[in-house]
RNA sequence: GGGGAUUUAGCUCAGUUGGUCAGAGCACCUGCCUUGCACGCAGGGGGUCAAGGGUUCGACUCCCUUAAUCUCCA
C-alpha cells in the first residue's frame, strides 16, 4: 500500500467513526512564545485541553505535520546517521473532547491496525501504565481489560509500563493521564523466536517500534503536584506516520518506504552517487532528502530562512544537509532545490501549499544554498591559512580557540574544521574548542533566564474579552498579575477581564497606554497575547490591584497604526491588480510610524510599478470607501467572499473579514472606519529581503506628510542656494560639471604654487655643513599643502632640511621634514624636534622620523618655533 | 534576547601601535597596437572609507551611539 493511500485509509476509517477531519495546522507556530513549532499532533487542541476554549466537534481526526529538532528521538546531529531519525514527521491522530474514551478508542486502533491494514497479531504488543503508589495513581486495569479483549489469550503481549513511558503530561501542570503505546515487532522470524517480543519494547531495537500512542487525559495535575480527576475526558492520540509506513511497506527504515524513496532517488541521480552502495553517501542522501523536506514545508508555511528564532532553525536544518552534500558527495554547486518538483510530486496531493508555492520555495532553496556554499568558501580560505602558519611553526596541534572562532564568528562547520586537519596530518583541540562553547552557552542562558513568577488569580476567567475594536477606554478589572524579572529589570504581566487594548498579532504591533484609578495611573509599554490571554506590560504594580480602573489607550498612535494597517491591506490588493496574483503576503509589520510588507516577487518592483501601486492605494483613500467587517464569519463562507487567507495561518472555524470594496481580507487588526482617513500614502523604499521576496516600506497621514515636506523643504533649499528660477537639475548637473573643471585648476595652481614656494625656499636655503636648511615662514596654506612642499624638497633634495609653518585662521601648523642624506649624516629625528617647538605654538605634533608635523593655537610663536629648530640643526652641525 | 564579525571605487577586496595612504585586480572611458575567445600598451574618470558624535596638532585606523548584513548561542 502507498503512503498515501495509507493516510486516506486512516482519515477514512476515522471519518467512518463519525470523526471529522481537520486539515493540518501550520508546522510553524506564530503566537505562542513558548513554542516555535508544531511538534505533535495536539498542538493545536492545546486551549481545548486547558479549556481556554470548546471543541468545535467531540471527534476529530487528521494528519499533522510536525517539526522536532531536540528531544529524545529527534536530536538534528543525528538524522540521517541511522533509519529512523526526522526532523519533520507527520502524526495522524484522533481526539475524543469529552466524547468517546478508552474502549473506542483502543477498539477502534486495534481495527484500524489488524483489520483495515492487516497488521498480524502476534507482532503487535500494547503497554499499560503500571500505576504509581506515590502519586496514588492505580495501574489502568480499565485499558488493560479493553486490551485483553482484543489479543484474548495473548496475554503476554500487555505490557505494564512505567511513568516515564506511559504517563503523559502536558507541563508542570495541566491535563494529563495515562498512556497505552502500541509497539510492533519487526523481526525475523527466527529472531522472535529466539527472543519473544515482550522482552523487547523499550528496548530501543530499532526493528521493535512504538507506533501509536493513546493517551487518556482524566486528571489535572495542580501547581502544588496532586492530582484531581477531570470532569470532562478526553483523548488524544498520535501515531507516526513514517514509521506506520515502514511496517505496513515490510521495510527496514523509514527511509525505504516510498515517502522518501523517490527524493532519495533523485538525490542519487542528481549527485551521480547511487542509494546503498556507500554508507558514507547513504547518510547524506538521507540527511538530504528529510532536510529537504522540513525546509520546503516552512517556507510553505510562510518560514523563510533567518538569522533568528524559527528562521534560524530552519536555516540550521538546511546548512546541515548542504554540508553533507558537499562533504560527502562532493557537490560544490546547489543542487537541492533541483529536488522540489519530486517532493510536490509525492507530498503535494495532501498538502496543497506544497504545490503552490513551489516557484518560491525552490528560490529560496536555492539562494540559500548558494549563501552558504559561499560562507563555506570564506570559511576555507581562513582556514588554509591558519594551517599553513601553523605548518610552518612545525605545529600539529590545531587551537580550539582558532576552530571555535571559525564556528562561531564566521559559521564555518567544525566537523569541516576535523576533515581539512586530518588531511593536513593534524588534530583538533577538541576540549578547548568545547570549553569555548559551553563559556558561549553559559553566556547565553544567563541573559535568557527570566524568573516569571506564579499568576495571582483575583477573578477566574476563561480569557479576556478584547472591546478595542470599536473603542480605546474601557473599564475594566484585573484578574491576574504576575512579576517579571528579566536581567534584574522588574516588570508586571496583567490580564483584565476585558481590555481596549490590542496585542501584538499579524504584524500589528501591540497597544500603548495607561490604567487609571482614583489614586494611581500605571503605564502599559506593551500588550502581547500568549495562548488565550491578553497580557498587558506595566512597570509596576497597583498598589490595589482589585480596584476599579479605567484602561485608555494612546488613541493617537492607535489612530495611526489603523492608518497604517488599511493601507497595507489597500495595498496587499494594488499590488496583485499590478504586479499579478503570484504576488502573496509573507510578513508584515505595522507600526504607528510606518508600514512594512514582505511578499512573493522574483524581479525587482520597477518605479513605474511602485508609482502605479501608489496611485491605486491613494485613488481608494480619496474615493473615501468605508470599511465592511464581519466577525464571526464561517471559513468557507469567508473564502467565497474572496477573502484573501495565508499560507502557514491557522484560522479558527469562525473568523473576521474586514473588506474596503474589493479588499477583502481575513484580519484581526483594527482599522480606519472610511480609507479617506489615511489621508495619504507613500511608499519610501524597496528592496529584497530574501530569494522571490520583495519587501516594501511605506508611511500614511501625517507620517506621509512630513516625509513628502521633507522632501520638499530639502528641494527648496536647494534652489534657494542656486539663487536660479531654473530647472534645479540642470542647474545642478552645470555646477557639477564647474565643480570638477574647478577643481583641476586648483590642483594645478596649488601644485604650482607649492613648486613656486619649493623655489623661494630654495632661493633662500642656507647651507650649513653638507645639508641645506630650507626655512621659512609662508603663507596662505594648508597644513596638507606644506606637507605637499616639504615632501617635494626632500624627494629632489636629500640633504635638505625643511622648517616651515603657516599661519591659517587663528590656528599654526608647522612640518619638518628631513632628506634621507640629512638624517644619516646628523643623526636628527624630525618628530624630537617637532615635539621639542610645538609648545611655541600651544600645540602637539608628531609623524615620522623623516616627516613630521604639528599644530597649534598660537600663530604669533611661529617664528620663534621655526628659530629654534634652525638652532636645534645648527648645534649638530 | 546575548556574544563575535563585517561595512573602503560599479564588483571582489588590501590598507601593518593614529602621520605622502585612500590603494589593487576586474569593470568603465579615451587613444594606440592589433583584428578574436580573459589580447597587449599608454592615459583617464570614479570614493561622505556605513551614519552620527567624541579624543587628537592630525582619524579609514582609537572611543561612544546607531543602522544594515553575516555568524554562533538561547
């Protein structure tokens, strides 16, 4: 059976179980800063667990995407090494909220596995959670006994299973409960023979797996660690995908089924290097072919490679698998991007994004790439001349300080390092190098450690209403704080009850202002949103947080950024009427000052298309449309609209749509009542901000204003200072075109005048023993011009001693400069006697033996100085 | 969020305790020689040394602030 048809099989017979199947939520999280990825298929029925919100259905099914780069199963540096690492997985699972418990639930994945698949029997074990006398937590005789009805007088083949394997939780606190794995015994049948498969789960045999997990969420564990029993239970389960793929396929390792077959066939054909022929190029195919997949699913999901958070791991993930295309299979060129059309090929029929984007995420592949392989470049070149230094000092012994700055400063991979040494005959100080790391990581989390401390709940509440839509006051009250220490800053987390305030979402920034009682005003710098809550950030606390008080937002930087945030829709539309319906959103920052748009380009956005834009924005500002919104809009109903939804969005089964004529978007930010509010729009820059993504950056109202003012005001000035009624372009480019003609001439007289000085002092050179003093006061000069003279002198005489100085605005400049016959035979140093007069002129000098000069705040002492430096020649003399 | 690095001509980059130091190669322009696959020779144009402050007689160079990019860690 294919991979895909297996997933139909699963989606099918769950659906048949009256279940209803949800699509896959992004694999890149946006609003939760504990998470950055989706990494099981609960993620996104978190708030239902915590019941910050109600199911929408009591059963679900689907298969979810999922990213894992640490934990047990999923460290990065170990994908591809064996057969059964991923960094990205898909996990098909259904969910009980409230609804059906242990007996469906492992009935229904007992059929699934032995009836719909055909899975035998007598390789198939299920574990049971032993029980915990500590905790006072009874072994689930009640799952056990739905097992035993299933393998009947197979009895052995339950397994009682610690805490540690088959007791879930979500956190510290929160919903959990305990847990039945089922495990499948791949091996042999001599082998099982040998060695009964009940002594194998958990044994980490990788031919011994866990398949599917069902946990049965009935208690709540509290903040104190006990344990209370959930009115409502629910389940939910999680079974891997790749690996049901394997069993089912009869295959050794993920890698053989037909989900990664074909990538890892078009690896070994673009690289000239065949599949199972070399373990050394295995790896790398596998490396290659999981890491493919992960990158193109971000990008998919609207994650582009960054040099931060997500981006970064994403980032990571790919330099990995380039590096061992480079180490392993020689590739010096990119090639992975070249591998897309095969991965929308096995993986586009369930995941449509895959397909439709895929322009964009091989320019990204590839751009990446390429970034890297040039990193890898400079890394090479700094590195072969530190090993060439160090053959030279007949050294073998390569500092780890020297690695670690390689890795660290300029992202040069050190098992790269190990690889060039070895083929140098040399090694690495690898504890060094470690030592450098861990100071580095230290470094790290002591900034990183904020203490939050516990919420103190005045009120329960589910979450907080948010009335900022059509208001910035409320009243409202405080239903839980928190301290917030962070770097030894204190700050406060607040949640009302309900709140004018918006929090940072879809790139909208979050509200400003204050709360106000009787007798205190506190400031809000900041409101973010973290699952359902709506935190609020003060830099102290109430002094009687149960009081009343009366939240005001900053209405004028609110007022802007709604300006703000309808342009950038006003916008998002004129760009596709423009430039195409290719072009899509791929980030977005609004801000009460300007606007930033990141979308979905491959060329450059000519002027004439910025100007066109720019005027279909502003012709729907003047046209004055008023806004429609709809909240509460089913998602089908919305789409029909023609609402524009992103890729990697998670929406709700109800969300808002808010449309100026044909605008039409799913949004949650605020917005202008009528487009004429904005007033103005102008777009101030654009430019690339990563491979087919362009980014834009544009300002409104008054912000727009004071941008085209100061634009104007500089063109005032301008022709002002021309003193011409004329086209000041022309009149600039004449000047220009004057300017540099000027400027020759002067070059030339000043050469000349210097030549003509050169001569004077020539004239009145004095001849003292073999040199000749050349001295002398001139005037009118720069510092730099008698530097020019003396450097003349000295170049067509070398017994020439120079001592001049000039006088120019209030301020002495003076150099002495030496030929070279006339420091050997006097043995004088022109820095000793700069530094010996400058104290005539009030000032300092220096430069070099041969050349130096000073300045000072004294012309008056010019003479006086330059006197005593004759003097000072004269006494060697 | 923290550490490190980078920013110099259109491009790729040199620039040594602060002092004839604003450079090279490629590209460009002119002329000559040649007609050809990176031709050669001679000459030339092109710079806010990322931005803004500061120290100094003097700053590409030292200090501070800011920005962008790269990179590692969280």
């Amino acid at each position: 059976m294919k991979a895909n048809d297996i997933r139909e099989e699963f989606l099918s017979f769950f659906r048949s179980k009256e279940h209803t199947i949800v699509p896959s939520a992004p694999m890149v999280i946006k609003n939760d800063p504990t998470l950055m990825f989706t990494n099981a298929g609960m993620n996104q029925f978190k708030d239902i667990f915590l019941g910050n919100q109600p199911a929408s259905h009591k059963r679900i099914a689907n298969s979810q995407k999922c990213l894992r780069v640490s934990g047990k199963h999923n460290d990065l540096e170990e994908v591809g090494l064996d057969t059964y690492h991923h960094t990205m997985f898909e996990m098909l699972g259904n969910w009980s909220f409230g609804d059906y418990f242990k007996k469906e639930a492992i009935e229904w994945a007992w059929e699934f596995l032995t009836v719909v698949l055909g899975i035998p029997v007598e390789r198939i074990y299920a574990t049971v959670f032993e029980g915990d006398a500590e905790q006072d937590v009874p072994r689930d005789d009640e799952a056990a006994g739905f097992w035993k009805s299933c393998f009947r007088e197979a009895e052995n083949h339950i397994i009682d299973g610690s805490k540690k394997d088959n007791f879930w939780e979500m956190g510290d606190t929160g919903p959990c409960g305990p847990c039945s794995e089922i495990h499948v015994d791949l091996r042999s049948d001599s082998e099982r023979a040998e060695k009964p498969g009940h002594l194998m789960v958990n044994t980490g045999h990788p031919l011994v797996i866990e398949i599917w997990n069902l946990v049965f969420i009935q208690y709540n564990r509290r903040a104190g660690g006990e344990l209370e029993l959930l009115p409502e239970k629910h389940v939910d389960t999680g079974m891997g995908f790749e690996r049901l793929c394997m069993v089912i396929q009869n295959k050794k390792s993920n890698y053989d089924t037909d989900i990664f077959q074909p990538l890892i066939a078009a690896s070994a054909r673009v690289t000239g290097k065949p599949y199972g022929e070399n373990n050394e190029w295995d790896t790398a195919h596998r490396v290659i072919a999981d890491h493919l997949r992960t990158v193109a699913f971000s990008v998919a999901d609207g994650q582009l490679p960054s040099n931060n958070r997500a981006g970064y791991v994403i980032r990571r993930i790919l330099r990995r698998a380039v590096r061992y295309g480079y180490t392993s299979l020689g590739m010096r060129e990119p090639f992975m991007y070249s591998l897309l059309p095969t991965l929308t090929e096995t993986m586009g029929g369930h995941y449509p994004e895959l397909a439709a984007q895929e322009g964009i995420i091989t320019r990204v592949i590839r751009e990446e790439e390429q970034a890297f392989l040039r990193t890898l470049g400079k890394g090479l070149r700094m590195i072969e001349q530190k090993v060439k230094a160090l053959k030279q000092s007949g050294g073998t012994r390569f500092p780890g300080s020297d690695a670690f700055e390689l890795f660290d400063t300029y992202g040069f991979p050190v098992d790269l390092t190990q690889l060039i040494l070895r083929e140098n005959s040399m090694t690495l100080d690898e504890e060094a190098f470690r030592a450098e790391l861990n100071v580095q990581k230290n470094r790290s989390r002591d900034d990183a450690a904020v203490s939050a401390e516990d919420w103190v709940v005045l009120e329960e509440a589910e979450s907080t209403l948010f009335t900022g839509y059509d208001r910035t006051e409320d009243n409202i009250r405080i239903v839980r704080y928190r301290r917030v220490i962070s770097r030894g800053k204190e700050t406060f987390h607040l949640v009302f009850d309900r709140t004018p305030f918006y929090a940072e979402s879809g790139g909208q920034t979050g509200d400003k202002g204050y709360i106000t009682s009787e007798d205190e005003k506190i400031r809000i710098t900041d409101t973010v949103r973290e699952n359902n809550l709506i935190i609020h950030f003060a830099g102290q606390l109430p002094k009687k947080p149960s009081a009343g008080f009366r939240a005001v937002v900053d209405s004028s930087a609110r007022r802007d950024t709604a300006r703000n945030h309808t342009a950038t829709h006003l916008m998002h539309h004129a760009l596709r009427e423009v430039l195409g319906s290719h072009v899509e959103q791929k980030g977005s920052l609004v801000t009460p000052e300007r606007l930033r748009f990141d979308f979905s380009h491959f060329r450059q956005v000519t002027p004439e298309e910025i100007a066109a834009v720019e005027e279909k924005v502003n012709e729907m500002i003047m046209n004055n449309i008023p806004s429609e919104v709809h909240d509460d809009t089913p998602v089908n109903e919305a789409l029909a609209m023609g609402a524009i939804a992103l890729f990697g969005e998670k929406y709700g089964e109800k969300v808002r749509v808010v449309s100026f004529g044909d605008s039409v978007e799913l949004c949650g930010g605020t917005h202008v009542s009528d487009t004429g509010s904005i007033g103005l729009f102008k777009i101030i820059s654009e430019g690339a901000v990563a491979a087919g993504v362009r980014r834009i950056e544009a300002v409104t109202g008054s912000g727009a204003l004071a941008y085209l003012n100061g634009k104007l005001n500089k063109l005032n000035e301008i022709t002002a200072m021309l003193r011409s009624t004329g086209d000041p372009v022309a009149n600039i480019s004449k000047l220009l075109a004057e300017n540099s003609s000027l400027r020759q001439t002067i070059e030339r007289m000043q050469n000349s005048a210097a030549a003509e000085a050169g001569r004077r002092l020539a004239a009145g050179a004095v001849t003292a023993g073999s040199c000749r003093i050349y001295s002398g006061l001139l005037d009118a000069t720069t510092a730099e011009i008698l530097r020019n003279i003396a450097h003349q002198i000295r170049e067509s005489d070398s017994s020439s001693i120079i001592i001049i100085g000039t006088a120019d605005e209030g301020k002495a400049s003076m150099v002495i400069g030496l030929g070279d016959k006339a420091a050997g035979t006097t043995g004088l140093n022109a820095v000793e006697m700069i530094k010996a007069v400058a104290a005539d002129i009030s000032g300092g000098g220096g430069g070099q033996p041969l050349l130096a000069t000073a300045g000072g705040k004294k012309p008056g002492g010019l003479s006086d100085a330059i006197a005593k430096a004759v003097e000072m020649v004269r006494k060697v003399l």
